[in-house]
C-alpha cells in the first residue's frame, strides 16, 4: 500500500474588518442583553415559585417547609450566577473585540479536508493547512 486517504484539519481564519468586528460586537452585545434579560425573567420565576411552594403556617413554617425553600433559592441563584458569569465573559470579550486592529486574523475554527497521502509525502506539510476568510470571502489558501 503506498496510499492512503485521510481527514487533516484546516485552520480557518478571518481577516478582520469593520464588517466582521461589528457582527462580532453585535453578537456579544445580543448575548448581554440575552443574560440580563433571563436574569430578570429569573427573578420573577423565583417570586411566583417561592409563592407557590410557601409553607401553610408562614409564622410557623416546618423544617421541610424551610429546607424547600432554600432549596429553590439555592437553584434560582445558581442560574442567576451562571447568567451573570456568561456576561462577564462576554462583557469582557467585547472589550477584547473592540480592541482588534482592522486588517489582523483571528482564528475561527477548525474544519476536516479528506486528503491522499503517499510515501515521501511532508506531513508537517499536509498538517499545517489554513483557509483565510475576508467578509465571508475565502481570499488564500494557505499550505
């Protein structure tokens, strides 16, 4: 056997321009306004449950009754958490974007190619292939 077909990785990368950098702040600010917005929806969640799972007795509330109601605000405040952290990051990825120089790349995945390798063949070669991508326009291909 002097052939074989394999699948390699392709880097591919994205030359930045205002086109890109502006889809790519706009996205970060959707999933902002996307985090503080269930954070809220969260917040009316745990009243209306909070209500709904109240002890019978409210001056005297059960050992149960209480530990229920941990319980839900232990969970509404692990999502709220998970909220807020997801908009730190991108609050902070944001920043990072609007600080891209126009002109630079940036890496924005990885695809697999099927390629027909043989005896003698560089593999650090066939390894090390990119696809470079200007507003959705593939402008080189890198080997």
């Amino acid at each position: 056997m002097n052939t074989i077909s394999l699948k390699m990785p392709v880097t591919i990368k994205a030359k930045v321009t205002e086109k890109l950098k502006a889809k790519m702040v706009k996205e970060l600010e959707e999933g902002i306004n996307r985090a503080e917005l269930e954070m809220q929806q969260l917040g009316i969640q745990e009243k209306r449950v909070l209500q709904e799972n109240g002890p019978a007795n409210p001056d005297e509330p059960t050992p149960q009754e209480i530990q229920r109601l941990h319980a839900i605000q232990q969970h509404f405040g692990q999502e709220r958490q998970k909220r807020a952290e997801y908009r730190e990051q991108a609050l902070a990825q944001k920043e990072q974007t609007e600080k891209i120089k126009l002109g630079s790349e940036i890496v924005q995945g990885t695809l697999e190619r099927q390629v027909e390798v043989k005896v003698g063949d560089d593999m650090r070669e066939l390894m090390n292939v990119e696809v470079l991508v200007e507003d959705d326009k593939i402008i080189a291909i890198r080997g």
